[in-house]
C-alpha cells in the first residue's frame, strides 16, 4: 500500500524531529522509500527500510539512489 512513512531526522532541544516522506508498505514495520528524505539522513529513494515506533529506522536494502557528488555518507 502507497502512503508515508515518519522517519526520525534527529533532536532539537531534546524533541524528535521527524520527517514525513512517500513510501509503501511492504510488511509490518518494512517499507519502500519512495522519495529521498531531505533531513533524515542515511537512506534514500528505493531503499528498504525497518521503521521503529519512534521513527528510527535500519536499511535493509539500497535502492541505488547516489546522493550529489561531494555529499558524505556514514556508511559509505
């Protein structure tokens, strides 16, 4: 199913910020991004990811998606 998913972007004076992008549901917890995230880092358009209850998230899968040259990874 098409929808969004909230992912957990960081902490700002000790809140969640959260950030809400397209994706589709593939299992309880498992989704498809469908569009990359502009403050949740470290996952992008067509990765599949776990989302926890509070909006972190694992990459089970990479999609493919590179980001702009010059951009750093922390998994690369």
């Amino acid at each position: 199913m098409t929808g969004h998913v909230v992912l957990l972007a960081g902490y700002s004076e000790q809140q969640p910020v959260n950030e809400v992008v397209p994706a589709t549901l593939v299992e309880d917890g498992v989704y498809d991004v469908l569009g990359s995230p502009a403050m949740a880092y470290g996952c992008a358009a067509g990765d599949r990811v776990r989302v926890a209850a509070d909006g972190s998230f694992e990459v089970l899968r990479r999609g493919g998606q590179r980001l702009p040259f010059g951009a750093a990874r922390d998994d690369a």
